[in-house]
C-alpha cells in the first residue's frame, strides 16, 4: 500500500467520522428539545398541584 492509498484511506475515514458526528449532534439537539418539553410540562404540573395543595381539600373535583 502506498504513501497515496494511506492518506485517501485516513481522509475517508475523517470524513465518515464527520459524519457520524454531525449525526450525533443532530440527535442530540432532538433529545434536548425533548427534555426542556418535558421541564415544561413537569412545571406546569407542579404549578397545578400547589394551586390544588393551596386551595384545601374541601372543593369537589372537577372531573
């Protein structure tokens, strides 16, 4: 194998690389967007048990 065959095997590596990173990204950037949805909606939960907490017992429950 010569000097030539070394170096296209090493850039194409690199590049297959880049790839797999870019891909990894992207899929990471998906999962944050999921996990800050789900911050939200956490919040919005506890938001709506403290006014449940807040209020007594005492009201009947909507259903």
């Amino acid at each position: 194998m010569g000097v030539t065959d070394k170096m296209w095997d090493a850039i194409t590596t690199v590049i297959k690389m880049n790839d797999k990173v870019e891909r990894v990204a992207a899929a990471m950037v998906a999962q944050q967007q999921k996990i800050e949805g789900l911050t939200e909606r956490v919040i919005r939960l506890e938001t709506a048990l403290e006014i449940a907490l807040s209020r007594g017992g005492s009201e009947k429950r909507v259903r």
